[in-house]
C-alpha cells in the first residue's frame, strides 16, 4: 500500500505537472524557445552613447541571462569607468526594458538608468536612455561582437580580482575567495566572465583566466559515473553529486541591512538624526498606500528601536510610550483569529520555505526580546522616579517563564512536524544531504562557546535585579523589606552565578541594616550591540549547478570596552561594574536551540531549489521561460527573516554603591583592553536621595542619564 504523499510531495508533484502542461501549450503555438532567443540576444555589445549636449562616449554590455525579475547583465562606459548592473523589469518579442543601477563610479555621469532595448538586426540593438523622471535622455547603438561561448563551473585556485572589464585597467569590484565555485559564461582572450553574486559585486564580472581551474566533469564521466545530465529523460537534481563550496559568507540583509545607517549614527553620536531618521519611517509608513499594514508590519521594531534611543536620548516619558506601543501591539497580535493563526501554524513555514522570504508576516520579537522590552520599560520608569517600574519587573519576570515555557514547546512542536513530513525525504538523502549539514554546522560553530555560558535564552537575570534594587530602595524606610531584596537578588544570581555585583548584593542584604548615614545608587551601564541577525550565504554544487543555501545567523559585534568604572569627581575609583545581563550570550543561546529546526528549513529549501531547477532545464518554450521566472523571482526574493531588536546593548553591567551624603557627581569612565580611556562622562545625582543611573556605552561613545527625584524621596 502506498504512503500518503507529505505537503511538500504534493506541492512538487503538482509543480512538475504543471510544467508539462505548459510544454505541450507552448509547442503548440510554435513560440520561440527561450533557448533561441538566449543564442541572439547573449554576450558581448559594444557601442556608442549620444546622448544631446555631449561628445559620444562608448558603452559595453555584456549580457547573461533572460530572466525577468532577475540581474541579467552589467554595463560598462570606460571614459567615465563606471559599472553598472541591469536588472531585467519586463520582456516581450518587440523590447525589453532593463533598471541600470549603477554600483561603481564617483563622476556625474554615472547615472542610473531606465534602459529600453530593441533588436533592428540579429547583431544590432538599439537602446534608448532615460534618467530619473525623464531629467535627461540618450541613444545608442550597439553591435553584437561575441556569444556566450562557455557556459560551465570552474574553482578559484587562489584569491582573485573580480573586475569591471577584462583589463587590469577596469576597477576592481571585489575579491572571490580561494576555492569558490564560480560559473564561467563567456571567454574573451585571457578573462573569463562569471555570472555570480560575490563580495558586494551582484552582477558578476571579469577575472583572468590562469587563476580559475574550469575542468569540471565531462559528460562522460557522468554518465559512466551513473549520473544523466541535465534535460535528459530521468533527470533529477537531487541525486546528482553533492559539492559545498568554501566560498560561504555572512552578509547583511533585509532588516539588518537596512538598519546599518541607524545604527552608525548611534556610534557617531548623533541621536538627534536617529530620532529624525526613526520618524521619517513612520512618515514613510504613513504616506504608503496601505499605511495601516506599513505601519503595523514595523510597528513594534520601530517602537522598541526608538524606545532604547528615547532612553539614551533623556525623553523617558517619550520611552514609556514607545514601549507600551510596542506591548500593545504584541497584545492586539495576540488576538488574531482563529483561521489566520491556524493558517500560520499550518502552512506558514512551508509557504516562506517556497517563496524563499520569510520577512513576509508581522514581527512579533523573539521571546528573549518581548522580556527585554519589559526591562527597558522598568528603566525608563526608574529615571522618571516612577515606582511603576516594580510593577513592569515584575511582569518581566512572570513574562520570561512563560516565553520559555512557550519556547520549549513550539521547538518540540516543530522538530516532530520537521521529522514527520521531511524525514523520510532527508533519510532518502542522506549521503548527499550529509556533507551540506555539516558545513552549515561548522559555519555556526565560532559562536557555540559563548551561546553554551547561558543554559538558555530564558536565564536574563535582570528583572529580579531591579526588583531587588526597587526592594532594597525601600528597605530604608522598611527593614522587613531587606529579606525580599536579598531573595530577588539571590534569584537573580541563580541565572547569573558569576555576576559579582548580583554576589556582593546578597552578601550584603545578609545585614540586619545598611551602612549608617549612607544611601543607595545603582549605576546601570548597557555596552555595546547585541548580535547582527545576518544571513549566512552557503553554495551548494549540484553536477553543473550551484545551488545558493540562505539561513539567519546571529553574528556577535566587537566592542572595545573592555571595563567600565564609576569614579568620584576626585577622581576616586568606587567600583568597576560587572555584568548582570549576557544579551549576546542569550540569543546566541537561542540559535544554537534553533539550529537543528534552520538546518531542516535550509535543506527543505535547497530541495526545492534542486528540484525546480531540475524541472526547468527539462522544460522548453513558454513553460520553460515561466519557471525559470519563478526560480528568478524566488532567488531574488530570498532571504530569511532578519529582523531582531537591533539597538539592544551586548551586555547590562552595574555598580551597587553605598555613598554618604553629599555626593552630587559621579564619574563614568570606560577602557580599552590596554588600558586606554575611552570615554568619561560625569553625571549629577540627587545629594540627599538614593538614586538610579543609566548610561550607554559604544567604544568611545558615551550617553549617562540620572533618575529624576526617586518616589522615595521624603518618606
């Protein structure tokens, strides 16, 4: 008795069949084959520019690909040495029309373009040129002077240039590393053109031809190898031999590439551009035409983003909001109906899986960054003096054992759905599929150590530290309250053993009182940038393929502080502060829990991939055409989902000090490693009061904010 086919059986079944229809239409109606109309249009164009007002300049196309949707080609004008791309926006049998971005080039004249393109003769094409909103318009002609005459894989014997041009004259655009796997599609004296996306460089380019090994394997050797080629009958890309390249990178994408200009403002010390730069987004949401669905698709990252910048800006009833927004929006999230969540549950793994992004719902926060958001929102209330901000840790302490309990869950959940629709698929696999796991593992490795110092994602100590502060804060007033603070700080030290502070609290609440004429100030520094959620770019050899594997990685940002100390104006050291908080070491955590599930999804998705390629190579005509556009659009379009809280501080490190009254100043110095100074910043305290102190640090930037006169003032 045969086996029920699983979703992802059924979906390829139907796309294969799919395929043969449109065949069987497609030769029918006697269309040109995609295959023809590659052989006339492919290769190399040269030409010249007139454009009014200007002396002709000459223009070099080099075209590869017909793909709409898809990079299909780059341009070069060598008076000017810029290099551009040409992104393929439409295709008929009269005209194509191509985006020319433009990706290297200072002079004016390097402009992008919106190009349309003509064949008057086999080997001739004329091209017209329009700038921006018709701001400027030229022609050219252009002749054909050579095919694509290869069309094969080679590998990069050693570190190589990747130019504009085939001449050392043309500007370099990047470097490919040794031993990746590179596609060679035309030849020109001593270079090789490769069509590729490497080091910043999306539309290929030209290396010399010494430094690529081309002998890939013959058809013969494959078939005595038992391997069919591509198109012919019983065909099939996912039992073809495996080869990972050595070529694999992590890059930003999406969300977090997106962010790179916030987040350098932030190290520049320009908070008031950020404040400006966060609401130009939501003006941007607001003047989209659905800015309902803008606005709620960057809802909560954009509050949680501006709700960390509000607090280092000094607006804490400004973050107050912000955070409360962002919760709101979680909460209304929460109530979704029945269908979408069963919809989402159901289908929505595969579905990203297919489409290839997965930045295609709602952000909802990881369950360690909902926790956080708590945090933060305690620290914007303890600097407005507010005592709501025991309330808020309270929560955060509640919220942390559910999101765990709600985590452990759902990885249960999804390990057995992964195990029960694509086992049986990976087990058939699993010699081919061996090498690819273990070269994803092995890309995720630099990051264990530090993700294995934390038990999980769900150990942040930081609501019962603030619950202890509050505790202890009131303790002055009410000594019974001294045993509550000692059990908040002792839980908090339970999460956190090694944290020195958390360790001299407890020992400290063992007192029957506190030092005499003396009151309490903590001084909370957040340091550095969490993690940057990337993409890891992993290539896959498949016979005369190369299959582009995409997962999410947390990659830890480097900071240079290495110490922080509070200081007296003096110039006298009261305490170096130590870690409460591991953020780093927590969502490192939460991706090594999560790596088995992404290693599933990245195979399930190169599956695909194969399969999709394998059916387009068997595929002619129209039906050919329109599947190598899915293919297309799905790798243009893919990318995982790399959206995270990107303003979070690496680590949250205090100082608990006990000082006399008086004291209005305090100090806050950060070092080097070798012992330099990095920043200082002095900040004034209440001299009669207890007090709470907030500072940022990022390398040599320094923000430090005092509490407004805490709710105790008085009693």
């Amino acid at each position: 008795m045969a086996s029920a086919e699983n979703p992802f059986q059924q979906f390829m079944g139907s796309f294969k069949k799919f395929g043969s229809t449109l065949t069987k239409h497609s030769s029918a109606k006697g269309t040109i084959s995609d295959t023809q109309l590659r052989k006339y249009v492919l290769g190399v164009w040269e030409g010249s520019v007139n454009e009014l007002g200007a002396s002709p300049y000459p223009i070099v196309v080099y075209m590869y690909d017909l793909t709409v949707g898809e990079l299909v080609g780059t341009s070069y004008y060598p008076t000017f040495q810029c290099t551009g791309t040409l992104l393929l926006k439409k295709r008929d049998q009269n005209e194509s029309v191509y985006s020319e971005q433009i990706i290297t080039g200072k002079r004016k004249e390097c402009r992008d373009t919106i190009i349309t393109g003509k064949l008057t003769k086999p080997d001739t094409a004329k091209l017209v040129l329009k700038g921006p909103n018709g701001s400027w318009s030229a022609t050219a002609i252009l002749t054909k002077k050579s095919g694509l005459s290869m069309d094969e894989l080679g590998e990069v014997k050693k570190a190589a240039n990747l130019r504009a041009g085939p001449s050392t004259q043309n500007k370099v655009l990047g470097v490919i590393p040794k031993g990746s796997i590179v596609k060679i599609i035309a030849a020109q004296g001593n270079w090789y053109m490769l069509e590729s996306d490497i080091q910043g460089a999306p539309g290929g380019g030209w290396v010399y031809s010494s430094l690529i090994s081309n002998n890939t394997p013959s058809t013969a050797q494959l078939v005595q190898a038992g391997i069919k080629q591509p198109g012919n009958p019983g065909y099939n890309s996912r039992t073809q031999n495996i080869k990972t390249t050595s070529d694999s990178n992590i890059d930003y994408a999406g969300y977090s590439k997106r962010f790179k200009p916030a987040k350098q403002l932030y190290m520049d010390g320009k908070l008031e551009e950020l404040a400006s730069f966060y609401e130009s987004k939501i003006q941007a949401a607001n003047n989209s035409e659905d800015n309902s669905k803008a606005l709620k698709k960057l809802g909560v990252l954009q509050w949680l983003e501006q709700g960390t910048l509000d607090i280092d800006r000094g607006d804490f009833s400004k973050a107050v909001d912000d955070f409360s927004s962002a919760e709101n929006l979680l909460d209304n999230r929460k109530n979704d109906s029945k269908l979408v969540a069963g919809l989402k549950k159901s289908s929505g793994w595969l579905l990203g899986t297919v489409l290839g992004s997965e930045e295609i719902s709602a952000y909802k926060g990881e369950g360690w960054e909902r926790v956080l958001m708590l945090n933060y929102k305690s620290i914007a209330y303890l600097l407005q003096g507010k005592r709501q901000a025991y309330n808020v840790t309270r929560r955060s302490i509640d919220w942390q054992n559910i999101e765990k309990k709600k985590f452990d869950k759902k990885l249960q959940q999804q390990k057995e759905k992964a195990k029960e629709k694509y086992g049986k698929d990976e087990k058939n696999n699993s010699e081919q599929t061996n090498a690819v796991k273990k070269g994803l593992m092995a890309a995720f490795a630099p990051m264990k150590a530090k993700a294995s110092s934390v038990p999980s994602a769900f150990v942040n100590p930081f609501g019962f530290y603030v619950s202890g502060m509050i505790q202890e804060f009131e303790s002055y007033n009410d000594r019974s309250l001294r045993d509550n603070a000692k059990i908040s700080y002792k839980k908090a030290l339970e999460l956190n053993p090694k944290s020195k502070v958390l360790k001299r609290a407890v020992k400290d609440l063992n007192k029957p009182a506190a030092p005499p004429g003396t009151r309490l100030v903590h001084v909370v520094v957040a340091d550095g940038f969490v993690p940057e959620k990337k993409v890891l770019n992993y290539n896959v050899r498949m016979g005369n393929s190369i299959i582009p594997l995409k997962l999410p990685i947390y990659e830890p940002v480097k900071s240079k502080v290495h110490r922080i100390e509070v200081r007296t104006s003096s110039g006298k050291r009261l305490a170096i502060l130590s870690p409460v908080s591991d953020i780093e070491a927590i969502s490192l955590r939460q991706q090594l829990d999560m790596q088995p599930l992404l290693i599933v999804r990245a195979m399930t998705s190169f599956l695909i991939a194969a399969t999709v390629d394998s059916v387009a190579q068997q595929t002619d005509g129209i039906a050919g055409a329109i599947i190598r556009v899915g293919s297309a659009i799905r790798k243009v379009t893919s990318a995982p989902d790399t959206r995270s809280w990107m303003s979070l501080p690496a680590t949250i490190q205090a100082a608990r000090l006990h000082l006399r009254k008086g004291v209005n100043k305090l100090v806050i110095r950060t070092y080097a490693k070798n012992g330099k100074r990095l920043s200082s910043k002095t900040v004034k305290i209440d001299p009669n009061n207890h007090n709470f102190v907030y500072a940022r640090s990022i390398d040599s930037m320094l923000y430090a904010q005092s509490s407004e006169i805490l709710w105790l003032a008085g009693l």
